[in-house]
C-alpha cells in the first residue's frame, strides 16, 4: 500500500494526471529546523534538466498544509501537496486496449479494472516520487542535526561507468553540478552523449545510481526482518523503474573468498573502523559505523518513440504500438535525489526506532 | 523486529544456543493440507550436506505445537518449535572483546550491550532461518492448491557459473538432486569442487541462488511501497549473507536500451504473454503472469579458519584472531530451500492481501 | 499516530488552526460508486447547529485530490482536504503558561515541547474529525453495496436519557432530523433545553452516542487481537472527549447472571438469529450476525466559559484563568456522525481482510 | 490477528486443547531484569481458586525459550510456553451442530469452516491469556525500573459492589490476599458468596475489574490514534468476556457538567497535579502525571450448568444442550492479573514509543 516507515512514516497519495500528488510524513519529531525553501529546492532537484530530460514542464511548487510552523515541526503530520499543472491524459485512454510493453498499464488493468486511473500511469507513475522527494528534505535536515549525510550520484548511464572508487565529499560537492548528476565533470560528459544517442534514436537508457551515506551511528536496524539493508531495499523497489539493489561488494563479492571480503577491524583514532568496505556499511543488518554503501540498477525507460509489439486486450490478438508522450530517455539523472530521498527517510526511521533521536 | 509479513505473518524466536528456534506462522487460511512430515522434509533439505557442509550436526526435529489439526491448518496461529541439540557455545565468550570480522558482533554488541547472547551469534545466527523454512513450508503447500510453485537452485558458487538458461521444470526436478542444489551434474560437479577447494584452504566461497516462481496471477503485489519486488527484496536481505537482489536482467538492465529490455507482449493460446521476460515477471511492482525471476547474492561465508585482523575492545588495539568452530565452506547449497520459502511466504502474502485466496 | 485501520487505512492530517485538516483514505477497493456530494452531505451533518453549537463558522467545503474520478474510485489512495477559514489564534498562545484543565495542553507541552502547535488545540483538536468524517463517507458507500447499514444518535445528553428501545429504522430515518441527533422528536426537545441550560450557565453537557449497525456478515473480526470489539473501541477512544465504549448490555452485563445474559439461538426464517441481543452482536471477536450494537460516552465539553483553576507553569504556583473562544456547550449532536464514519472505517477495513468485499 | 503492540509486540498461539499455548514477546530492550520464578508466580496468580473456579487443573508451567539469559533480557524475542496437561476434548465435536450460546462457535464455525478448533474454544479460549500474562510479567519489570507500578482489583462481582475509593497502595498490597481479588476481606468475603450463590444454581456472574497505574511520567501516548486509552481499550476488549471498558469517571461523566468533571491543575511539592482525576489520567490520549483509572466490564461466563436453547445447524432447528466440561461460575477473580499485565504490556509498549526507555 502507499504508506511505508514504521516509527517514521510517509504516506503518498495522487496520481499523474489528477489534481495532483502528496505525501503526509508522520511521526517527525518537534523542533527538527526545516524551511519550504528548503524542501522547494530539493524537489527542483528532481526536475528534468533541459535536453536531456522530458519536455513536460511542472513547476513542482510544494504547498506545506500541516506539521510545520515558523521554520521548525511541531510534532503534527507534515503534509506536502504539489499540484499537476502541465498534464497531457488525452493519448492515455487507448492504452486501456494496448498496454505499453514495460510498463505497469496490464497488471494495473487487471488488479484494479476499468476504474483504474490510466492517465500517465495514475498511481505508477514516477511523478510519484516527487512528494517522497519533499518528505526526504525532513528527513535530511533531521539526519543532519546528529551528523549524517547522504549523497548519491550516477555511478553509470548505459554503457558509460564511472569506475573510480571516489570520496563522499567529492561525491557530495559535486552530484548537482552536473545535469547527469556524475561526480565528475568528464564522466558528465560522457554520459550525456550515450542519453543524447539514445534520444536521437527514440530509445532509452538505464544506469546505476550509488548512494553513500556518512555519519552513520553504530547499531543502525532492527532484526532480524528490519535490518538496515532489509529496509532500505524494500523502499528502493518502491521506486519505479528499479530492478534490483545490492550493498558494498554486493553481487561482486558472490566471487571472492571470505578472506577477500571480510573487512578486518583496525582502530583508528581510538575508534573502532575497518580496513576495507566490501560490507558497505552493514553487518548482521546493523551499522557498522563505516559509510553506508548502496548501489541502485534501474532499467531503461519503458517509454520509449520506437514501434514495439503488444496485443490489443480486446481483440485478443498482437499489435503495433508507438506510444506518444513527453518522456525521459534517462531517468537515471532525476533518480539521484529520489534515491538519497528515500534512504534518508528509511535511515531516519530506523534511527527514531533505535533510539538515536529523542522524541 | 521479528515479525514479517502482513495478511500471513511470520514471527521467529530463538537463537543459535538457547533452547532452540522456532516461529509462529500467523493468518493462514483454515483448511491448508500440510502434515508434518512435510515440513520435515523442507526442513531436513537446509541441512549440511557431508563434505561441504559444517559439522554441526543437529537434528533439527520440528515441533508443530499450535495450528495444525488432522493434517490441515485450522486458522489459528501455526507454531514451530525446533529444539537446539548441538550447540557448542565455549568458544564465543572471546568474541565480546575481539568481535570476529564479517559478523554481526560489533554492531550487536553496541546495540545491545553486555546482555547480547553472543553465543553462535545469538539471534542473528543462519540458524534462525530453519523454523522460517517450516513456515515456508507451509506457504508453499497453500500456493500449491493455486497451481503456483517454487523453484530455486545454486547458480553460481564462486567463480563457477551456471549461465545456461533453465525451464522452470528442469531446475524443479534437479535442484535437490546435488548436495550443492545445482540444477545440473555436471555444474554440480565444478561447484563442490569450489567448495572443497575453499575448504581446503580455511576458506570460504559465496554466490547466487536464482528463484523461479511459476503460476503466479496477474496482479499479486500491493503498490506504491508493498510491490512484490519490494517485499521480496525485503524478506530476501533479511536472510543472513545476502549482499544483493534482482529481478529479471537486473543489473543487466542498466546496459540495455529500453528497446531490447521492454518485453514486447503477445497473445500465446489465448494468453497475454511476453517474448522475453527481462522484467522477470513484474511490471509496476505487480506480477504480469510471466514467470517471477529473482537472483539472490550471498556473500562468503564470514567464518573461515584463517587468522585474520580484528581489534581487542577492551584495550582498543588492533590483534589477531582465529575463529574456531564449526562452519559452512560455503552457505549457498542450505540458503537454496530458504530463499524458496522465503518467496513462498511473501508470495502467499501478497495473495491473500491481493484477494486469491478465500479466508 | 496518525494512521489507523489495517487493510484499508486512514491517515489525518492537519491542525485547528494551520491551512487546514485533511485525510489519506487508502486501501479502498477501485470501483465503489462515491460523488464529492456524498461526501459534502456527510461533512455538513458534523456541523455545529445554530443555537447549541460553537460559533465558529466553517465553511468545510472538501476538496478530493486523489483516488476518485468521475463517481467512482479508482483503486489510489484518496485524499481529502478541508481548508480553515474561520480560526482565530489570538487566544491560545496563553495556554503556554497557563494550560487549560481538561484539555491536552499541558500533556503535549511536556510531549512536543515549544514547538508545539498549541493555536485551537493544533493536532488534538476536535476538529480533526471533519476529515475522518469525509473518509467515512467513503467506507459507508462502500459498505451499503452488500447491505451493510450504520445508524448512530444521542442515547442521551446531560441527565437526559432515551431509554426506549428503538429499531434500526427509526433511528436510521429520524437520527438527522433533529439538531441533537436524537431518535425522537420529544426527545430531542429535552435534549435541546439540557444543552441551552448548561450554555446558559457558562458550562457544557456530555453524553452517549448509540451506534446500531445493521445487516452486517457473520464473522467480521480478527481475533485474537483485532477482533470486532477491539478494533471499533481502539477507534472510538481517538475520538476527542470519549471516555467510555461498552457493547450490548455492556456495564449493565456485570451485574447479569449468565442464564440471563446469554442470547438463546433461534432459527427465524431459516436463519440462525439470537432470542435477545444482549452480546451486541459480537461474540469471541466476531460479528455473529445481529446487529452491531454499540456506546459510546462523551464527557462534559472541556471547555466552558466558567473561571477555572489551573497553575502557571512559569512561576509554578496555581492561578485562576478563564477561557475564551467559541466552544461547544455539548459535542454529543455534532459526533453522532463522527461515531458512524468511525464504525463505518473499521467495518469495511474489518470486512476487506476478512474477504467479504473482493479486491 | 494474533499479535498486538509496536515497539514492543505480543504474539499469541497456541489452543485450548491442543500441545499447549504460548507468547512471543519482540521488542524488549535488552538487561531487564526477570526471572523464571517471576513469570511463574505471575502465572500462577491466573490460576482458578479452589471453591470458586474451574476443576481443570492445569500445571501451567511456564517454560521461556529464548531471549532471558542468566535472569537478564538479551534483546532478542522472549518465547514463553505452557503445555496443555488436563484437557478433557470428548465433550466438544457436538458444538460444531449445536453452538453454545455466549461463545464463539458459532460465527468461528462460519468463518473457519470446518477445520475450525473447537475443542475447549479453540483460539477463543480464555486459556490464551495465560501466556498474556507470562509477557506482562517482564513488561511490569521494565516499567518497575522506571517505578510505574500497576495494580487491579474486582470491583465489582455480580451485585455486590466496592464503591470505596481506595488508595493505590491499599489495592496493591491487598488484591492478591483474597481469592476474589477484592481489595478488602469483608467485600471479598461478599464476593464469593455472590460466586458462590451463581454456582449453586448451575449460573454464572460477571463483574468489574478496576485497574490503577501509578508513576506514569507526562506524555505516554501516540496520537491521534495510537493514544493512551485507544491503546489500552484494544487490548482489554481483546480479552475474553470484556464487554466495556471506561476510564475515570467514564460513563459517569456522561452526567456531569464540565465545570465539575474539568480536573482543576494545582502545584503540589512543586509538581503539577490535578485536585480531582475524573479524567482518570489521560488528557488528549496523553498520560497526565495523575494516577492512570481505568475499568474493565466482565460478562457473566457464558458456560452455565442450566439448560439452554440453540441451534441444530444441520437441521436448522431449535434445540436444547446442557453445556457439560469445568467452568468457572465468574472469571473475573482470574481475570485480575490478567488486565494487570494486559495493562502492563500496552504502557511499556508506549512507554518505550515515546523514548521514555533506552533501547
């Protein structure tokens, strides 16, 4: 269902092409310092960025209708509500007949029949994201009052990977600077030519969004089933278009010996640390004190110019589709932000939960 | 915590050397057929196998105590009791001062203090997924009467992979022919000799458990956050060693343009199908009636035999450990019969949630 | 916190005296027929009536943001949102330092701290109940299309009493015709005067809302915890101002002897019914297919124009305030729809889990 | 379902008549002193009096499984188990044709079906309140530690009536000296004659239970839903035969004007306190630092020697059954510790959501 968190709690709501989408984050504790400009920015942060994402143009303008007053939360719910402006329903209604390949149009169909909201894939969409993206700036500004940090960036886009293992302040400071949000001004480059071949050619691309995380107490997660890595692959799923999730060495480290991938302890200022970080931050589903480590594949985007196949529900028989629309042929750019979104508001949950935030 | 699941939920209890393990399985639907032998028989395939398995030998007996009446569940709670016969516990005091690397130690010990059982690593033991097994067991015979099954196998172990594509039927017939559950001999063959190779050398090796589900219906998962790959995602990281999920092409996607990776639908004997299944049969976090596909990446085994760098908390200096014990070379093979319950029961969820099931 | 309800869920929103109150119903099944009108009717029924209610003049037009287009729902989260219009806050920054007996000031002030939304009550605020009311709307649609019918009044207000027996019809026909709610119209005079007498004196009057619920399945509920009782009681007591629930013969049932408590079954047109009703329709947790009969008490309204003692937390010594603002003399007429919409949202929660409305 | 409680979860399984009944309790934090002989003594104050309980003489030995070590919590899941030794199951496969008035059999047999457990109620059975108590027992030792302390008594059995207002410390050190858990010998002395009186004529009585809680700390609570008396309602409803519950002057309070039930703030010793507790110790579902006061209406126990009028439902027509087996003439005696730990687990379990424990 639409509501995820536990001591912490984001509920979304809305669609594509209705009035608009929301969120309502509950169990934000008092006096967390927080403005709309704030909230506001990081939200544009998932815009698309000219050239190289869709042509639809929302302002995005977030409403605060609860939880916050004169700068700082009250306790309350927090509400955020951000208006559809520049929605477009009117080529949706025949994919009620022909599905678009990729996309959750059939299922959706059948789960919820001819009431289910079509237009811009309704609840499926990814303009979803843009309210969990606001409740991720409370989450954020939250986390950072004891130290933790987040910074994510687009670790690759199609063929083109950013192989350089890179520091969190680099990865912090530069992330936004680059519409593709690359950490580095040639892999930006590079990665904006493979998105640009993909457009031209009516195709898209996927990537890898990695997320790393600093500050991070020891002791982080509740398991055995709300482990720290538990929680925050469940919330990445949630994300549209994402098609799986791995942490530290992760699918690398099925290929190394346990002499290779266990991280040795070694004290370092008198504080407990490891020598590698294969573990990505998390053992036994608990922090581990060492950054936080996370790697999100999301596939191309289902939305693409080409002719492809699908059948017509009706008929019972295949057909050819060309699904008109503004889209992105990369959503990997605009998931960056989504991504630290979404582990800053399940890292702040688990933190409330283990008792690293007073109430 | 300890409880997963929402419509059907499973709740464990227990540690490596108390009395036991076990767990309460509940929301099932009154009239499931399983008998206990059944459930002994999932069970006794998580066993070690001799040669590339730990020595601990437990018998692992299953206790139903509550749930089942005359070979059918009645709809009250089912419970499992699986007494700890085995247990060794002299060698883990130590690691209270010099927490052994790769484990659960240190975080544990810093989030709960002098009162953590540390014994066989208490409550975050590998132990703790035999009685979720018995629960599995017990999903997967509820899926059954639906026409829905389970199928998972070794598909790599180490540094040998088994990249032939496999029907749903070949790896359900061959999977627990191997010891190392590999859904073919001669593959089975090269992976025990991993096994034994990283044996011989105090080693360890990890790798990837692939899981098939057939006969799923269209619609099973619950969005925007209880997708069905966001609650498989969740129930698989909480399985001790597992570093990585995915689904379909997964990791894979991210290099493919969305023309190759969209599966193009088609009509097959009246059916909507797809040609390919890179979405590994979800779309928009619902099934799409394609076969589920999911990759589960398990890390080497944290316990091996050779000395390894760690840190004395006590006088907080870095020193040399040796683990002893009883341990798994590799515990791929026993995770085979987990990751399948694991789905099972996260499967049976969803149903039930999504309605498939009568109560 | 702020959600309640299980397989369908409601999330408020919102304080007394911020933009406005608002709800997330999600969970409700696509394709139940429900017009903004619908909703509104209900909404204005919890209006104060001229004369016995507050001043306070809200207009309490509701806006649907989400999950209902073109008469129907869609199957996404539905959204309700109530701007406030009409607040005035000049008066409750006071309350600081003075807080007001009767009411949750000083409680949330040690909770929440400062940052506390003390303006009209912020998150305690009666008002709150507007959007729940909205949601109810919702959930009674739902419910009337397998017949399922919930009637509430005042059972009785002050020293007022209505101890006639009446029938669900009666109620149901005449419960909205009076500004007390009550089933009678020589009734609701006495109430009328009771209230008037009190407001007259600078003082405020509590009551009993009964709540019949007619043609509801056997077998509603989830034991052993979320059983029919349970669920409606835990409900019920997040209603501001409720002090007591009691089903059936209730308190009155402690001083019964079984033999007389004990509703006889009885076969009546080939349907197993009970000789009395004693149970209130409920047994072991389960609705038992006579009609849901329920109470619920209201204390006298907190706030009343009468000096009253309470202690300035300042200079911790006892003081002498008087409260201003536009209050309630009785809130009893204004939450007999308040106790329906809360029936309604745990009946039909309480019948999708237990499969009585398909998916 | 079968588990109640968020940060701190009670799971039950088990039935009447099957291997046993038991608890799972999630979420203590780790180092909370109890021992085995506590949970024993706690248990054993449930245990029927003789002369005026039930002959089935159960052993009730509490065995725990897991989360104490050396008489200290560890922080994983406490299991507790009691077998089932004096079960008589011979007299029950005819309810399943002639439902008991009073019980769950009937609406239990249609939402079961057949494979329903109906031998000594099954999942209904008061019996599942034994392991209740072995968890409320460690929850009462968590709470001791921060000095909240609980205490019950019979306030009422059938007719005979305590309406004394009686100290804290008089019904804690009284209530478990007399058998019917009167707070004074001689109403305890009239209480089982009342008992007595019903059992000689083959009948049964009900009764109150009123519980107190002193040294609550200010603000225990989650609103708007989560609150204190929400809370608390759930759980006793979900006991067997409670059919009301209020909270300080409750249903009285009904009857009064606010001027005289408005709880007035006074400085005592330098500590905000009220001068009266009609508000019985909740403000806005918040704990207000006032002794919590609360009342648990008992029906009368539905098993009566009496002959009674049911249902053949094969036939589908009326008939009479005498309901053979042990019974007890009234429950609510047992029914004392029982609403003491039911109490306890609901305030540890907001105590510890409120952060007024360390994990």
């Amino acid at each position: 269902m639409n509501t995820i968190g536990f001591a912490m709690r984001l509920t979304l709501f809305g669609s594509s092409h209705g009035p608009g989408v929301g969120s309502v984050l509950d169990g934000c504790p008092s006096g967390v310092p927080i403005t709309t400009e704030t909230i506001q920015r990081e939200v544009d942060l998932r815009k698309p960025a000219p050239g190289i994402g869709t042509a639809r143009a929302e302002e995005d303008i977030v409403q605060v209708q609860s939880g916050i007053l004169e700068g700082r939360t009250t306790g309350a719910p927090i509400q955020f509500f951000i208006a559809n402006k520049d929605s477009d329903s009117s080529k949706y209604q025949a994919f009620r007949v022909t599905p678009r390949p990729g996309h959750a149009d059939y299922p959706a169909l059948v789960k919820y029949g001819p009431d289910h909201d079509m237009r811009g894939g309704g609840q499926f969409s990814g303009r979803m994201t843009a309210p969990l993206v606001a409740a991720g700036a409370v989450a954020k500004s939250m986390l950072v009052t004891k130290g933790v940090r987040i910074a994510a960036y687009s670790q690759s886009i199609g063929k083109v990977t950013d192989d350089k293992e890179r520091s969190f302040s680099e990865i912090s400071e530069n992330r936004f600077n680059h519409s593709t949000r690359a950490a580095d001004s040639r892999v930006a480059a590079r990665m904006e030519r493979e998105i640009l071949a993909a457009a031209k050619d009516g195709d898209s691309v996927g990537g890898i969004v990695r997320c790393l995380v600093d500050g991070l107490p020891v002791g982080v997660g509740e398991p055995f089933f709300d482990s720290l890595d538990a929680e925050l692959a469940k919330m990445m799923f949630a994300i549209p278009a994402v098609k799986g999730v791995d942490f530290g060495a992760g699918f690398r480290s099925t290929k190394m010996r346990g002499s290779e991938h266990n991280d040795p302890f070694k004290i370092v200022n008198g504080q407990v640390t490891t020598v590698t970080n294969h573990a990505g931050g998390i053992l036994g589903g608990l922090s581990d004190g060492m950054p936080l480590d996370l790697r999100v594949a999301f596939k191309p985007t289902a939305s693409i110019a080409k002719e492809q196949w699908t059948v017509d529900l009706k008929r019972k028989k295949d057909t050819i589709i060309k699904v008109q629309g503004r889209h992105d042929p990369c959503i990997v750019p605009r998931a960056v932000v989504v991504v630290e979104a979404a582990a800053a508001l399940v890292i702040a949950d688990l933190s409330l939960r283990g008792g690293f935030f007073a109430r």
